[in-house]
C-alpha cells in the first residue's frame, strides 16, 4: 500500500515543480507531442462522443 502512495507523491510532486518552478517546460512538450501525433492520425482529432450499437427506438 506504500508504494503506490510514494509513486503518487512522486508525479505530484513532479507536476508541481514543473508547473510552479520550471514553468512547465516538461508538461508542455507532453502536451504538445499528444496533439502532434493527434494530428498525424488518419481522422485528426475528434471531439469524445457516446454512440449507440442499436437503435433505442426499435424493439
């Protein structure tokens, strides 16, 4: 139980340094490699939708 506290304490710890004292430098090249590679998927990016197999109205 420990250890998956101390690895919480760890990225939090991380993203707040990064965010407060290292101006983000870290977490902003995350985000920007997940849009780049967002944009190189044959879709793009889309906004998350709820989608239904079957037809709600027909029995």
């Amino acid at each position: 139980m420990r250890w998956p506290l101390v690895v919480i304490m760890l990225v939090v710890g991380f993203i707040l340094w990064d965010r407060f004292d290292n101006d983000g430098a870290y977490t902003a090249d995350v985000e920007r490699s997940f849009r780049e590679a967002s944009l190189e998927m044959p879709g793009g990016w889309k906004l998350p939708t709820i989608t239904f197999n079957r037809d709600p109205l027909k029995q």
